[in-house]
C-alpha cells in the first residue's frame, strides 16, 4: 500500500468534502429520477447552452410566453440556492448533514462506536423531519423504543434504498488506504436503518472512498471496493456490468442505457440503479472532477445523492487542489445543517478535525507518514 502523506492526507480529505458538497449541490435541483430523466436534463442544459456541463446547474432560462416554473423543467424548490451565481455557502442536506453526523459520532465515540450510539446521536442531533426513506422509518423505530436490528427491517420498505450508502464517506475518510476497515465501520452504521444490498451499498462506497487515497486510477479503487462486498450480490454483480460496458469501449450513454433495462422497476432512488450511475460517472470521468461529476448528475435517479458520492471519491483521488475553483468558491468554505450545533461550520475546520481521526486511528505502519 502507498503512504499517504500528512499533507497529502490533508489535501485528499479537504478534497473529499468540497467534492461531496460540490457534487451534492449540482445534483439538488434535478433531485427527482422519476421526473428529471437523463433526457430531461440533457434538454435542459442544452436550452442553457450548458452542455458539456463544466459549472453549476444554470438557472431556467425563460422561454418566450413561458415562466421559468414551466411544466417541461420544474425544478425543486431549493434551485435559487444551488444554481450558478446564487450560491452562497452549501445548501442544506441530508447528503451532507450524515457526513457531518458521522464524523460527530467517532469524535464522540471512536472507531468502537456501536449501532445503538448511532441511533442514540440520531435522536440527539438530528431532525426527524429531515430524514427520509429508510432513515426516518428507523428513527421512527428508535423513538418507539425499538432496538436494532428491528430497526431496520420493522414497517420498513426502505431496506435497500441509498440512505446507508450516503452515509458512508466519512468512514473511507478516516481510513485512508484501508478498504476493509471502511466498509466494518460503514456496515456498523448502515444496520440501523437497511439490509441486503442496502447495507452491502454502504461498505461499498466507504471502501471505495478509502481506496481513492492510494488507488493510481479510478478503476483501481473500484476494483478494491468490490472486494468488500459478496461477489454474488446484486450490487456487485452491476458494478461489474458497468465496469465490463466500459471496458469494451461502449459509449457512456449505452452503457446506462443497457442497465437501466437490466435494473428496470428497483426505483430511482434504489441502491442498485444509483451504483450503476455512478460507476459509470466514475469511469467515464477518468478521475477529472468536473467531468466526473457533471457525468454522474447527467446520468439522473437520484442526482444530489450520486453527485456527491462522486464529487467525494473524484475529490480524494485528485485532492482539493485539483478541485476546479468554480466548485469551491461558491461555497464560501460554509455549510449549512440541520445537524444541532453545526450550522455554519466552515468545510475547512470539518476537514481538519477528520484529519485529526485519520491520523490518530490504529493505522498499519506506514499508511500515515509525517
């Protein structure tokens, strides 16, 4: 395994929040797959002049005789906050607020956590009305007293959704060059609200963050994070689809459209469908961030979510220094929560204080050099 340097650490962990940010918020306005299909989007961003896609969704452009808030391209009510030239500082997420809540839960517990702490700081920390899906039905779960894993599977038909999978940077974050241990950590958190491929979505993605810090190529990290997760699976076994439409050199387009059939009827907001997405984000970005996102939001289903697990790996890959300064200064190194106590917190001070966890975790010899 290659050492990660302490400066090099630092720049791939900044890196790792302004792309998850950055790509959150490009993905917000279009955030609804059953509606903002991959055409929608492109015929949007073509009646903009937007294509290639190289900076913040563009504000609707009005028509003659029509309003901006048109029948063809409605976006969601957020898009004032999160289009080009009105952004300032992050909009509020769930896609940020559980990274933000993670690395919560391991300065409050440490790598030790258990799954009932997590759902304890849920409680704590975190709106009810501000989960979704999967999540709100387990907090719903924990408020009626319930215990995990009944959690997770009691009146709730969310199980392997992408809640858990969202959830999961902060795990590749800390554990830089160490899949494996990624994905236990990721996996201790995702069973208080998913199972199956839910659950499998998570350790995934935290290993594959993880991987990011001492991959030499996308591909590379995403071969590592299949390791993780049984071969047998449905996850794995469309990340390998993708990777195999990829290799023979088949377009981006027809790749998503060859598994969009093949997953047809799991739902937009589905772990499987979105893993497939953002695969092909990743390997057909080739590590550039900007393309790497603007790839993964163009590819639709649940945009903001996509955007931001890719804008986390193509950031770690690169590091923040590489991250294109239309992405970054509109954040204005602030982020909006609804997480209590973290409203406003710069990105800048979130990313040291992962770095600190990073760099005093039980690492193997050589994974952190000064």
């Amino acid at each position: 395994m290659t050492p990660v340097g302490v400066d090099d650490l630092a720049d791939r962990v900044l890196g790792g929040w302004l792309g998850r940010i950055a790509g959150n918020m490009l993905g917000k306005p279009v955030e609804r797959g059953d509606y903002w299909t991959r055409d929608r989007i492109d015929r949007y961003l073509r009646q903009a002049d937007a294509l290639p896609l190289t900076d913040y969704l563009p504000e609707p452009v009005r028509p003659s005789g029509r309003s901006d808030e048109s029948d063809e391209f409605v976006l969601r009510p957020e898009w004032r906050r999160c289009v080009r030239g009105r952004i300032h500082g992050s909009c509020r997420d769930d896609d940020v607020d559980y990274a933000i809540l993670g690395l919560h839960l391991l300065e409050t517990h440490g790598f030790g956590f258990s799954t009932e702490q997590v759902g304890d700081l849920w409680l704590l920390r975190l709106p009810y009305l501000q989960t979704f899906t999967a999540e709100r039905a387990a907090y719903r779960n924990l408020a009626n007293g319930l215990k995990p894993p009944l959690t997770a599977t009691y009146d709730n038909p969310y199980q392997e959704w992408i809640g858990a999978l969202i959830r999961a940077d902060v795990y590749g974050w800390t554990s830089p060059g160490m899949p494996r241990r990624a994905a236990s950590l990721a996996r201790r958190d995702a069973v208080l609200s998913h199972t199956g491929n839910g659950v499998y979505g998570a350790m995934w993605a935290a290993a594959l963050v993880a991987a990011a810090f001492t991959a030499p190529t996308v591909r590379d990290a995403l071969d590592t994070a299949l390791t993780v997760i049984p071969a047998s699976s449905r996850l794995a076994r469309t990340v390998r689809r993708v990777m195999t439409l990829h290799e023979t050199g088949l377009g981006w387009e027809d790749t998503l459209d060859t598994v969009a059939e093949e997953t047809a009827g799991l739902g937009w907001i589905h772990t499987i469908p979105n893993a497939a997405v953002l695969t092909a984000g990743l390997l057909y970005g080739e590590g550039d961030f900007t393309r790497s996102i603007a790839l993964t939001v163009r590819g639709g289903l649940d945009t903001d979510s996509n955007g931001a697990t890719a804008g986390s790996v193509a950031g770690v890959l690169g590091g923040a220094t590489a991250i294109p300064p239309q992405w970054t200064v509109p954040l204005e190194d602030t982020v909006h929560s609804a997480v209590f106590g973290f409203d406003g917190v710069r990105i800048s001070e979130l990313a040291e204080r992962t770095v600190r966890l990073a760099a005093g975790a039980d690492l193997p010899a050589g994974a952190v050099t000064s």
